[in-house]
C-alpha cells in the first residue's frame, strides 16, 4: 500500500489542471468510499459530474486481486504505470525515449508544407519559436535523455536548413555548434536544449532551498532531509529529483546553501 506522504499532514497530493484531477491515496476501500461519497455530494451541489468510466486508476505495491476489487468498488477502469498526465509520462522509473514518442512526433508535424515558400529567416524563426515551444513543458518538468534531445534537434536542423522535405539530403549552411551562438557574438541565436533543459529545472532548486509552500517540497525535505541539511551525499530519492541534484554541480549559489542549514498508494485521474 501506499502510505501518506507527508507524516505531518492527513491530507492527500492532488494535482489538479483544468478538468483533469490527480489524487494519491492510500489503496483502501473504506477511504475510497469516503472520496466516491465526497464527489457524490460535490457534483449534487454543483450539478458537474466526474466521468468514472474515462477515469483510471494505477496501482502501486497492490495485488492484482486487491486492485480489481478497488476499481470495482469505484467503477473506473484500471491502469498501470507508466501513464501519461497533461502529455508527460509518469511512472516510478526513468522514462524510456519511447515514451517520449508523442511529444517527438508532435514536433515532426510542424515541419509544415508551408514552410517550403518561407524565407530563411522565417525558418530560423520556426526554428527558435515553434520547435523549441513544443517541448518546453517536457524540458519543464523532466530531464530530457540525450537520444530525445538529439532527435529534437534533429528536426530543428532539417527545419532550419531543408525545409519540409524530410527526405531531403541538402547539407547544413552552419555547424549546429555555431547556430546556437548568440547574435551578439556572432551566431543565429537559436537556444540549446540541453542547457535550456537544465536553466528550467533549476527552478525547482530554488523552490527546494527556499521551502516554498509546495507538496513534493515539504514530502523532500520531510522523507530524506529531515535535519535541515543537506548531506555531502546527495544521491538520494527518485530518478527526478537525482537528475535535479546534479544541477547543483553547475550553480555555486545553491552549492554555498547546500553546506548551511536550509532558509525560511493508489493513483486516480478523473475527467469531468
């Protein structure tokens, strides 16, 4: 069973966007008929219903036996991990590149036909603006593996240079090293995924040192860091917050706070 994350709080994560609600909790069926009863009087007092048959619910540590009986007891459909939530694919290991599929796929798209009749500085524009705008919420929230960030600048070079024309075998103007120069030193200005990937999940540093009022925050701290202090080692946690723990390597502010005390279940997606 899952237990509740945080010991000093009853509450459970929910994670919420739009019509799309994410809530971990223990796998017990009293609890579950306690959340079925909650939402029974919130769509009676609001006349919004959840929609349990497009709802799923992931085990995690549960038998299949117990799981079957859960769902049932709920009437959602059952899932396994890993699952995707808001396009990202979450589960309790390192996602696959194949799991990054989508989101590549997403991007092969925009090399639109029209793309054809741009002119260069059109395409650099695609280049830098709608390719790199596809996967921010990826490079947002996850650290990306080098095999997805090649093919994804792969496709920023064919764009850049070849147009729509997959097939095409025209040769690059520029080094990709060169590219993503800035203008002022004399490049294109077009922005590196991996450093844009590691400028956006640093983010979570400063939430981290700062103890912002945030779930995964608290449960951090409260699971592995409990003292206060961070250890000299830091390999400690999921395979996320590791990949976050490495950016500490190329930022010596959060490498001078890391030495000081810090400053002041059962997965159910509902669809409405």
């Amino acid at each position: 069973n899952l237990p509740i994350p945080l010991n000093s709080s009853a509450d459970f994560p929910i994670i919420q966007y739009t019509d799309d609600t994410l809530i971990v909790m223990e796998g017990d069926a009293r609890q579950l008929f306690f959340l079925k009863s909650i939402l029974h009087s919130f769509s009676e007092s609001t006349g919004l219903k959840v929609n349990y048959n497009k709802s799923l619910m992931v085990p995690i540590n549960l038998s299949m036996e117990k799981i079957n009986h859960l769902a049932n007891t709920f009437g959602c459909t059952k899932g396994s991990l890993p699952f995707t939530y808001l396009g990202l694919p979450l589960g309790l290991s390192r996602p696959k590149i194949d799991d990054y599929l989508p989101m590549i796929s997403k991007c092969e798209r925009r090399l639109i036909p029209t793309s054809t009749f741009l002119s260069q500085a059109g395409k650099l524009e695609i280049t830098n603006a709608v390719l790199i705008a596809l996967p921010t919420f990826h490079l947002c929230a996850l650290a990306l593996p080098k095999g997805v960030l090649k093919q994804i600048d792969k496709l920023r070079k064919h764009c850049l240079w070849r147009g729509s024309d997959i097939n095409s075998k025209k040769a690059s103007k520029a080094a990709w090293q060169m590219v993503c120069v800035p203008k002022e030193e004399g490049g294109l200005g077009v922005i590196g995924l991996k450093k844009h990937n590691a400028a956006l999940l640093m983010k979570n540093l400063d939430k981290f040192f700062n103890k912002k009022d945030i779930p995964w925050v608290a449960w951090v701290w409260e699971k592995h860091y409990s003292n206060g202090r961070l250890p000299s080692h830091i390999k400690k946690g999921s395979f996320w917050w590791r990949d976050i723990l490495k950016l500490l390597e190329c930022c010596p502010l959060f490498k001078f706070k890391m030495v000081r005390p810090a400053s002041s279940g059962v997965i159910h997606g509902f669809s409405s």
